[in-house]
C-alpha cells in the first residue's frame, strides 16, 4: 500500500509576480535583498548546509546573521529553497518582475511585503495575454 503524503504539478504554474513600491530606489533595494539571499542559499546548498526537498526547520548562523543585516524576519527556514528555484527576477523602474513555473514563491512574496510593495500574482495559462512587462509598467491607484 502506498501512503500519499503530498501531491504537485511542479513546473507549470507560468507564474508572474509583480510587486509595485513607491519608489525606483524602493524596489532596486528589495530586488538587492533577493540576489543577496539567493547568492547565500547557494554557498549553503554548495556547503551541503541545505539540500532541496528537505524539510529543514533551522537556519546556520550565518544565515541568520544575514537574514537580521536585511532586516528580513518572516522567511521560514524551509522556505530558503525557492531561491533556488529557475526564477527571473527583473526590475522595472518602481516595479520588480518575477517569473517562474514553479508555485512556491512565499518566500519573494514576503520580502517584497517586507519592503512595501503592493503585489499581484497570476497565472499566464489564465491570463495569456498579460504581457508582465507591460502590466508593470501600467501606474497602480
């Protein structure tokens, strides 16, 4: 007998994640935080202090350190994974753009939060025609 324990159509959400800031230096600032993040989860992958699909529930100490230099306290340490992930993180003038398949993107959602973005999230096999360079381009309310 087999026990399911989860069930995932990894890659093929087509996923696009838009966070809007209130400024161009708003947004270069978290996008910042996104590739210092993401060049740390690599050293820990690369020093085997993370491996990809296991639950982890710590983080080192030196991502630690770095996550409190950012001032980035709602990141989970399982959710470190996703800067891993095959994910395009663009800047757009006040606007940062994410594109990826995969659907676990908790992660980037809670640093733009953390920075003040307003975020939108959608699927492009719902919105086929949502050009994410466009619509960041289009000014929020």
């Amino acid at each position: 007998m087999k026990i399911w324990y989860g069930f995932g159509t990894e890659h093929s959400m087509d996923l696009v994640m838009i966070g809007r800031f209130q400024d161009v230096a708003s947004a270069q600032t978290a996008k910042e935080v996104i590739e210092k993040l993401a060049a740390a989860i690599r050293i820990e992958e690369k020093e085997d202090r993370l491996i990809v699909g296991e639950h982890t529930d710590r983080y080192s100490e030196d991502l630690l350190d770095l996550l409190i230099e950012l001032g980035i306290h709602n990141v989970k340490p399982d959710e470190l994974e996703q800067f891993l992930y095959d994910v395009n993180v663009r800047r757009r003038g006040d606007s940062i753009v994410i594109t990826t398949d995969e659907i676990d993107v908790q992660a980037f959602l809670k640093i733009m939060l953390n920075k003040g973005a307003r975020v939108e999230v959608y699927s492009r096999h719902q919105h086929p025609d949502s050009d994410p360079v466009d619509v960041a381009d289009v000014a929020g309310p």
